[in-house]
C-alpha cells in the first residue's frame, strides 16, 4: 500500500473507504472465480456521514476538491449499484472499540 498525507479526517476516512471498495472488488472477483458464484452487491459499513455523503454526490466541493482523483472511483462502482455503502452507529461498530472506548484510569 502506498503511503498518502490526508489533511483532515473525512479525508482519510474517504482514502479508507476507497481502498475497502477495490478490497472488495478483488475479493468478490476471487469468490466469483473461486465458486462460480457471483456476489449482486456488498455493503460496506462507514460511521461517518460525511464520508457516505460524498461518495454518493460531489457535495463539500470547496472542502474535498484537492482529494486526488483516483479516490473518487468508488461513486462510479457505488452508481453502478454493486456496492452499497451503509452507516454504522458508533456502538455497533467494533473496529472503534480501541480507539474510541479506551478507558481511562
């Protein structure tokens, strides 16, 4: 994986989001060669509205335009319906557990 700067949190959060969506698109090609079964779509979960909001428009323009371009493939594959990207609440999400819930002495 190749090293990138972001300069502010839905930014690396959208970075994020873009590298689980080819993630998931290798792998779905992967069970799909592997079974002979093909996925219809996949949901990736995401806690911030931000981040769900701009893969779905071009919204924040002034605030996201100097996100670099190969970030913004994941609205293509999110338009063409094969994945969904779907919030998840803080509490239900556990990969927010350490981060998040540390606690305190």
């Amino acid at each position: 994986m190749q090293a990138a700067v972001a300069l502010s949190t839905t930014e690396a959060e959208y970075m994020s989001i873009s590298e689980a969506c080819k993630e998931t698109i290798w792998l779905r090609g992967l069970y799909s060669e592997l079974y002979g079964v093909s996925c219809s779509c996949v949901i990736i979960h995401c806690d911030s509205q931000s981040v769900i909001y701009l893969t779905k428009n071009q919204m924040f323009y002034e605030r996201t335009k100097h996100i670099d371009v190969r970030y913004h493939f994941i609205r293509g594959v999110i338009a063409e319906g094969g994945i969904k990207v779907r919030k998840i609440s803080t509490h239900d999400n556990p990969a927010d557990t350490m981060i998040k819930h540390v606690p305190t002495f």
